[in-house]
C-alpha cells in the first residue's frame, strides 16, 4: 500500500493505493496533484485569476463558461432542485461573509437567478454569485478516484480533508473509517467500515468564523435547528457532501434510496 | 488501522482496535458504487485516451509532466462525463422520485 500526502483545498490530502509498482504509484499521486490543484485554482472564490472569480466579478450578465464550468455548474443547479434549494451554490455564494442587509440580499441568492445553456451562463441580475465551496471537493475526490480506476488501481483511498472515497480493501479488510465527536476532537463516535462507496460529514463545529464574539458557521443555514453533524454514505463523494450540506441545512428532507445517514449528531 | 473523517481542515490518523469495533453493517448495496459498470467504463476510455500516447499495455509509462499535458483536455471532459454518468446511474437505479429533475446531460 503506497500512501502519498498533499495540501489541497487549504486542506490536508492523502491517497492510500494498492500497486506493485511504485514509479506508477508515484505518476497516479502526481496526476491526482495537478488535477486538485487546477480544480482548486479555477474555482476559488477568492483567486483573482479564477474563472470563477471572474464570472462572479462580471460586468455583463451573459457570459460564456468553459465546459468544465458549465458541466459543475449542471450539477449544482441539479442538487439545488433534488433538495429543495437546502443545497445552493448561489445562496453561498451571494451570502457569504454576508452578516448584514439579509432581507435585502436573499431574493438574489438563488440559483433560479442563473441558467446554463451551453456554455452561456446567463444571470438574472448583477449581484448572484456562486460558490462552489461545498461542491469541489468533493468531485476532486470524485475524479482523483475516476483516475485511479482508469490506471487499473483496484484498492484506494482519497481523503481530501475527511471527504473520503474508497474502492476494494486496505490489506484485505474493509477500510475502516472513524467519525470524530464534534465535542471531543480526540474521540470517535463511530467507526464504520466503507466498502466501494464514499463518506462526508458536514458540521458546523469545525469550520467557523469568528466575529465580534459571535460564532458563523461554514454553512449557511436561514432557519435554525439542532443538529450539529451528519455523516452520509453514497456511491460518489459529490451525493455524500451535497446531501449531508443540505441535511445540516434542512434535516426533513427525503433521501433518495441510494442515501444513507450513518452518523448524526444533535 | 483507521483513516478519520473529520470536517475540519486538519486531522489526524488514529490507531485503534478496529478489528473489534461495534460495526452494524451500516453498508447497504444501494449505498455502493455500480463498480462493475463503472470500471468496464473506465477500461474503454482508458484504452482511447490514456494508453494511448505510450504504446506500453497495462501501466501508465509516460513522465507525470508528459502525462498531464497530453492528455488533460481529453480526460478532464471525459472525467466529468464519467462521473455524470455514474452519478445519474445512482439516481435511476435507486427510483428517485426526483427524476424529473435529472436533466444532466452525461
């Protein structure tokens, strides 16, 4: 089993392969670099050179994306409608670090103010933004995967910042994965053993800012409730953190069938 | 062994007795990815695209740099289109009822 560690995502990355040849195990580590690398790069919120950056800084309403663009963005506006807008890349966007004129700002954080057609991205207006924060990860872990399939790899890990994915076994045991207490980061509230499937937990413990005191979570949430973790299996990475976002966001939504909670924390 | 899911930016590996821990198998078979479908796919867009620059059969002979550059374009798209189709795979076969918003286009 080679294990390589990265930083990605402002986040600490590690894929775990089974190979008999450590050169290609070294060429499937750098590959899976380059392409969270390029993923982080042109989606950033905040890099200026970003095609996101630029889309979201726009000075006409028309605008065309490039295919990659248009194809994350699909899938955005698709989980937006499936969960009932609890997952939505442009309230994310619009509202972030947004703690003020809420009331005036929500009509505009909506993907029904953006559609895709093609390559033309068109907004209904000028203030809509996208944040692809709770998306790219997760389909980097999701593509990092794909890569590693098409290379012949047969058991992997990726574990980009606890998005994690996994196919076959670790030395012929199911890969056993520990969900951390959000009270206690030192302890485990379960451990669950992941087959050819993928895991996310979202949380408001973790990632938070801080200002005048007062604690903002990475999720925005317009009406509260109490739950504080929830840990989701799906057969991509993309449905394990879209539906565990939207869960924190609204936990009555349905589930598809292919949607497990395995962990929830209130 | 057993790998931390955590969602903080930082985290860390832990020992411990997994081999006794309490697992329900919470694992479900709708849960898990359609791996025989998935991986045929795979092969044939691995036979198209990334072997196809090297010649050699069965691992990827080309310098990361060489790897990246030639072949980038053609897998990013077909990356995507793969993971669309894997994704929309679990939407059909799990009779969601929300196929009428599937509108993605693999």
């Amino acid at each position: 089993m080679y294990t390589h560690k990265f930083e990605a995502f402002t986040t600490l990355c590690e894929l775990q392969l089974e190979s008999d040849c450590e050169l290609s195990a070294n060429i499937l580590a750098d590959d899976i670099l380059f392409h969270a690398k390029r993923l982080e790069t042109n989606y950033s919120y905040f890099n200026e050179n970003s095609e996101l950056y630029q889309i979201n800084h726009r000075d006409q309403n028309s605008l065309h994306v490039s295919d990659e663009f248009a194809g994350l963005l699909q899938l955005a506006l698709f989980y937006s409608e499936i969960t009932n807008g609890a997952f939505d890349v442009a309230m994310a966007g619009t509202l972030k670090d947004k703690r003020e004129n809420y009331e005036v700002i929500i009509p505009f954080a909506s993907s029904a103010c953006m559609k895709i057609d093609g390559n033309i991205l068109t907004f209904s207006n000028s203030i809509t933004k996208i944040d692809f924060g709770g998306l790219v990860k997760e389909y980097a872990v999701d593509q990092s995967m794909l890569i590693l399939q098409l290379a012949g790899i047969t058991s992997a890990l990726v574990n980009f910042g606890g998005d994690i994915a996994v196919i076959g076994t670790c030395e012929g045991e199911k890969w056993s994965i520990g969900i951390q207490d959000p009270l206690n980061e030192h302890e485990n509230i379960e451990i669950i053993k992941l087959e050819a499937s993928s895991l996310c937990t979202s949380g408001h413990s973790k990632r938070y800012k801080e200002i005048d005191g007062k604690r903002f979570s990475h999720i925005i949430t317009l009406e509260k409730n109490d739950l504080k973790q929830i840990s989701i299996i799906a057969p991509t990475t993309i449905d394990a953190g879209v539906w565990s976002t939207a869960l924190l966001a609204n936990p009555e939504l349905q589930l598809p069938n292919h949607i497990k909670i395995v962990s929830k924390v209130l | 062994m057993t790998i931390n899911n955590t969602t903080q930016a930082s985290y860390t590996r832990v020992n411990t007795q997994s081999q006794n821990t309490s697992s329900a198998n919470t694992q479900q078979v709708a849960t898990t990815r359609d791996t025989a479908s998935f991986s045929e796919a795979a092969k044939q867009l691995a036979q198209e695209h990334v072997h196809s620059q090297s010649g050699a059969s069965g691992t990827w002979s080309q310098s990361p740099a060489q790897s990246t550059q030639q072949n980038t374009q053609a897998s990013t798209t077909d990356l995507q289109s793969l993971l669309m189709k894997s994704i929309l795979s679990a939407y059909s076969n799990s009779g969601s009822q929300n196929s009428k918003s599937m509108n993605l286009t693999a």
